[in-house]
C-alpha cells in the first residue's frame, strides 16, 4: 500500500496481532513524522493544561505563533458537545459549534474526535485544509487525548502522498447500495437476510462489492469475503494505523447512518490495504450494515 503513517514497533506489534486475528495483514507505511512523535506532542500539551489552567493553555494553543506550532503539527480544542475552544488557523470556529461539521466525503470528523477522546485517547482520520500546502484539503490523521471530563486536544499528520478523493457520483451510488440492502433486510428480516448478504455469489455480492453487517456488541454478521471472521467480536480490532474501526462504524450506525474511513483489504485487489471509505446505516437500533468504496477506486466494495 502507498505510504500512511510509520508506526512504532511496540505499537505496532500490538496492532498486528489484532489485524492478524480480522483478517488485516500488516501495511507498509511511512510518512514525514511518525506516530510516537504526535502522541508525545498531544501528551505534552495535555500536561502543559493541567499545569497552567484552561485559559491561559486555550490562549496559548490558538496562538499561530506560539510554543504550540511545530512545523505541520498544532494543536485543536473542543468541548465534548463539538465547540471549538482552540484552534490556530480557525479562529473564527472559536466558540462555535461544529458538532455536525463534515469534512469533502460527508465524514462527521469533530464527532468522530468527540468519540475516541471519550474513550481516553484515540486516533481517527479526516480530510482537512493543510496550511503548509496553501490549505489544500489533504487526509490527516489525527490523535485525540481527553483533558478531563469538559474538553479534549487533539493534533494530527497530513498524510499528502495518500489520495483521499472519493467522486461524488461514487459516494451516492454507495449509499443507494447500502440503503437498497437496508430495505431488503427490514422486509426479510435479519435471519433471512444475513445468509443473502454471506453469499458470496448472492444478490448482493456485485463484482467486488458487498455489504457486510454486525450488532452493537461488535459481532460480526456477514462478510462474504472474509467468512472466516463470522461470529467473531472486532469491537477491539484497529487498522494499521491505530484506528478502532469497528468502534467508528458503531458510532457513526447509532446515529442512524453515515460515513467513516479506515484501512482495509480490498478484495477486488488480492486482499491489499487500501484507504476505505464506508456508509452505515442502523438497523433496527440492533445491528447495523453497510459497504465502502476504496481510494483512487471508483468501485464499491
């Protein structure tokens, strides 16, 4: 796969014996800063809040020539209801909510940061504005890291070599597709639909393209490529890059549909990783199901 992110090798050990266990092999990835550099500068800026107080830290963090800007790496703060308290290059967002802000794919990205700082810490992916390319929207990476129970901080890494740039027309014949599965299983029912959606030579199994479906609790309910997998929880899996993807896929379902990326195999391709973005839509408030399309592919899968 083209270049991501370098991770380190005690973190990425840990992160392979999870993709092993999926079905994930493990990526190539590189980058111009690596993962143990933008965690210690979250955990720095996380320490230097508890020791100088929220006001002066938000202040300081804002500051687009402060202590806080190293080179692509600065800071954003939000609350945990999506306002913007800190930001250095948006300081018009400051005391704005961007609760339901999305990014060129539809991807709900401030609440996706909102849903993995609750968990303590986290990563997640989302197209934004890189300052040092003239704000050309380019596929970041970021990590989040919760404060205390009223805000969270978070930084990221532009990954520019990587294209993040789903057409469209793509993204809408992807959902047509999922919701086309979603009225199939609220007429047949989860029993009958599941073995449908299993076969890998079934009705909705289309070149490459399937859909897949789990509960909330993270079990795995249908996935033709990877049959392997059925029956088995992932609410622990991460893609190579740290990202908890069966978590993000619960988060957004719950909400009763949307987008959300992540690192995959792509089938149509000998099983290589790939950026993928993937549409969910709840079902039932029980299970829910979905599909993706993968970069520089206009093909869902």
């Amino acid at each position: 796969m083209a270049a991501i992110l370098l991770l380190s090798a005690i973190v990425f050990g840990t992160q392979s014996a999870l993709a092993e266990k999926s079905g994930i092999a493990r990526a190539s990835i590189s980058a111009s800063l690596n993962e143990t550099q933008l965690v210690s500068f979250v955990e720095s800026a996380v320490a230097y809040a508890h020791e100088h107080g929220k006001e002066m830290s938000l202040k300081e963090f804002s500051n687009k020539t402060g202590s806080f800007i190293n080179g692509e790496l600065y800071l954003f703060a939000y609350d945990f209801n999506g306002t913007c308290i800190a930001h250095p290059f948006k300081t018009d967002w400051i005391g704005e909510s961007k609760l339901n802000e999305s990014d060129s794919n539809g991807v709900l990205y401030v609440r996706e940061g909102i849903n993995a700082a609750k968990e303590g810490a986290g990563f997640h992916y989302l197209i934004f504005p890189n300052p040092a390319h003239d704000n050309k929207s380019e596929l970041k990476i970021a990590y989040v890291m919760k404060v205390d129970d009223n805000w969270f901080l978070g930084s990221g890494i532009y990954l520019s070599n990587i294209s993040a740039s789903f057409d469209k027309e793509a993204r809408d014949e992807l959902a047509a597709y999922v919701n086309e599965a979603l009225q199939f299983a609220k007429e047949n029912g989860e029993e009958e639909s599941l073995p449908v959606f299993n076969d890998i030579n079934g009705t909705f199994t289309r070149d490459g393209r399937y859909i897949f479906a789990r509960d909330y609790n993270g079990q795995s309910l249908a996935l033709p490529y990877q049959p392997e997998i059925i029956g088995t929880n992932g609410i622990d899996d991460q893609d190579p890059n740290g990202v908890y993807l069966i978590r993000q896929l619960i988060d957004v379902a719950k909400i009763g549909n949307g987008f959300t990326y992540y690192i995959y195999p792509d089938p149509t391709r000998n099983m290589t990783e790939k950026l993928k973005l993937s549409y969910v839509v709840d079902v039932e408030g029980t299970w829910f199901l979905g599909s993706g399309i993968y970069a520089n592919d206009e093909e869902a899968n």
